[in-house]
C-alpha cells in the first residue's frame, strides 16, 4: 500500500518547493493539491464538512502552478490533483497543463478529477450543475483524443472541435492515470466508464467494493485501484490494508510553515510501520 500526502496549497501554507521534498525524503509515493478557483460569497452550497466554511478554500494557489514547484524540487514524488473541477475548466487547455506538467515533472503526474459540489462557483464558469457529469466525461474523452492522437478531434453534445494538433503529449502513455473522486450513487458506474482509479471522500467506502469489482468485471477490466482518505488511526489504516486499497492519503495542515511540518511528522510516524 502506498502512502500519500495532501495538501490546500494557500498562499499562507507552508511553500510547495519546501514542502515536496520533505514528503519525498519522508517515504511518501506522492503530494496532492486540492482546486477550487474560488468561492462565491452567497455561500449558498452547503458544505459537506460542516456549517462554516474554512478559509483555504478561496485561499488555494491554482494546481498546476503548485505541482509545478513540487515537481522541480524533487525527483522521483509523484505529484497528483486531488481533485481537478475539470468540469470549470476549458477543455484544450486543460489537456494542455496535463501534458506539460507530464513532461516536465518526467511522468510523475497523476490527474485526479471530480465533479464539485459548489453550484455557484461552477455556475460562475458557465458550469451547470445538474449536467456537470456528462461534460465531465464529455472533456475527459476529447483530452484523451488529445493526449494520443497525432490529429485529434472530438464532436460531443457539450464539447466539440475540428481535427486539431497539440503537442506536447504526456510521458506516460497512453495518458497519466486519471483518478475519478466522489462518492455520489453512480460514481462507481463512471469511474468503471472513463477512468482508471476511485478516490472517494466519504461514505462507506468499503461496502461499495464488491460492487466496484462486479463492475469491472463485467467491463472486461482488472481490478480498478483504490485511492482512500483514511482516520489517522492504525486501525484504518490496517482495515484498508486488508482489502487491498492502492493509496492512501493524509491532508497537512494549510495554515502555516510550522502547522505542516507539525502534522507531516505526525503521518510520518503514522504510516511508518506499513511502508
């Protein structure tokens, strides 16, 4: 099992050229960053965590610029989103940061992905909510016609353009694994459709496995990897273990150099005993 670390990268945290070696000398397989580009202040999306609201969530540096930073100041930590709103982004740029970032970082990208929950702020990038799936799967397909196509081209309901170039791709091929988050009814059916991991950030994550493996089974797939957010405790951790999950991942505190390095060394010591 690997373990990860994650990360609101505010622009008052702890800076991401210091942070990312720590956590590659560390041990740990890889460095998440969440998104948001920001928060509308109606605050009329109710937030899963609770009533109010935690700062870093409009305070957030945007992704790729941070796993940029990461990427150069290390060498072999993998650097992922979790998660990109793919769904507030455009298309053919989006699949251009994927493939640079892929390249420049030599591989290391790993391009977790959602569907949000904030109505407003996609509603603020032209984003419907009710719609948002199907564009997601809609961008996800054109970027992959972009990452491996020499010509590439797509013609959906909601994304569309004419045979195009758009270099570079991605060092990893065909594409940099794509890591679909939620936790939503028919998250299982969509990861099994158009990606290539499970990342849930809530519910009973280990109720929905056989039905996870049924899936893909059933899509003539291997068994879909699994990406957990666990308990900071051993006893999640071990339960995780025990069923075969892939990563897991552990967020550090946004707020502050010495918050951070406090709450690292704490998962540090943590995850120690399964590495």
């Amino acid at each position: 099992m690997k373990f990860g670390i994650a990360i609101f990268p505010t622009d008052y945290a702890i800076s991401m050229t210091e942070l990312a070696p720590l956590v590659e000398q560390a041990g740990f397989e890889s460095l998440w960053v969440a998104e948001h580009s920001h928060i509308p202040t109606s605050r009329q999306s109710p937030w899963a965590g609770g009533a109010e609201l935690p700062k870093h969530y409009w305070h957030s540096l945007d992704p790729f610029i941070a796993l940029t930073a990461a990427a150069l100041a290390t060498k072999t930590l993998k650097v992922g989103t979790g998660i990109c709103l793919v769904i507030q982004r455009d298309t053919i740029q989006t699949a251009k940061q994927v493939a640079s970032l892929d390249h420049i970082s030599n591989g290391r990208f790993l391009f977790g992905i959602g569907g949000g929950w904030n109505r407003e702020e996609m509603a603020d990038h032209g984003t419907t909510f009710s719609t948002r799936w199907k564009l997601m799967r809609e961008r996800i397909e054109a970027m992959k016609s972009i990452w491996t196509q020499d010509v590439s081209e797509y013609h959906g309901e909601m994304v569309d353009f004419g045979p195009m170039w758009s270099w570079p791709k991605p060092v990893q091929k065909p594409y940099p694994p794509i890591i679909l988050g939620g936790s939503g009814p028919n998250i299982l059916k969509r990861v099994v459709a158009y990606g290539d991991g499970w990342m849930p950030n809530r519910g009973d994550v280990l109720g929905r496995l056989p039905e996870l493996r049924e899936l893909a089974q059933a899509s003539g797939r291997d068994e879909i990897p699994l990406t957990v957010y666990p308990k900071t405790t051993p006893a999640d951790i071990e339960q995780f273990k025990q069923v075969g999950v892939d990563r897991c991942i552990f967020y550090v505190s946004p707020d502050g150099r010495d918050e951070a390095l406090a709450s690292l060394e704490k998962f540090e010591k943590l995850t120690s005993p399964y590495r």
